[in-house]
C-alpha cells in the first residue's frame, strides 16, 4: 500500500520547497528528514489540521530524497516506513541519524519520498493511504 501521493508542482520560484498536505478529516503530525551538506538533520512537529497544507522546507529543493512519518491524532494510524531516524515526542531539530536510544531519542520509521531532484515537491497524506510503507 503507498504511503502517500507526491507530484511536482509547477510553481513559481517564490513558492518552491517541500510542502505536505492533510487531505484527511484529522488533524496530523507530521516530522521530516533529509541529508545536508552538515549531515542528517530530522525536524518535527508540524501540526496540519484538516484540509490543510504547509511548506516544511522554503526554497529550492538540495536533495533527491526525503524521508517523512506522520501521525493522525484524531482516529489513530500513522505514515510511516523502513527508513529509521530519531525523534522525540516534542518539537525538535536532531543532527544526525544514529543511536537514538543512546541519546535519550526513539527510533521512528520514515518512508521515503524521491523528488527525482525537482526544486519543489508537495506530499498529499489521504485516509486511504495510513500504516502505508515505502510508498510515495
């Protein structure tokens, strides 16, 4: 089963990034990891209510892959996938994708989204598609 649908937008320079959106009836919470040039960085939470959608990274895209789990806190279920980084169950920003236990984090499964290196890319989470792995 997919995790999630993902297009490529034509959009105009302004409006470029990594953008998610709910097209569910719950509110969700959604954490996003991708390499940089410093190293793995993991972010979360952004919380999407219904119907919803937000820019999680501005500007051109730098990565080919990024990796996403998100979490629906009205019904339950989750997005989520084999791609293992750290997060905590507060807003965070972690560096680096190792040890999570050691360092006090929880190990989450991501799935991957490949943006084929487009500049922008939006993630359309559905009812259809939760407990989905590896699927964009």
């Amino acid at each position: 089963m997919a995790a999630a649908a993902a297009r490529a937008p034509d959009e105009p320079a302004g409006q470029q990034g990594f953008r998610m959106c709910n097209d569910t009836s719950s509110t969700i919470g959604v954490a996003l990891g991708y390499p940089t040039r410093q190293g793995w960085l993991t972010e979360g939470w952004w919380n999407l209510p219904s119907g919803t959608c937000e820019m999680l990274i501005a500007g051109a895209l730098s990565s080919r892959f990024y990796y996403v789990y998100a979490i629906d806190y009205d019904q339950g279920g989750e997005w989520k996938g084999r791609h293992y980084l750290c997060t905590q169950a507060r807003i965070f920003t972690i560096r680096g994708q190792g040890n999570c236990a050691d360092r006090g984090l929880e190990t989450t499964g991501f799935f991957e989204v490949d943006t084929g290196f487009q500049h922008s890319w939006t993630v359309q989470l559905t009812e259809d598609t939760q407990s989905g792995e590896n699927g964009t």
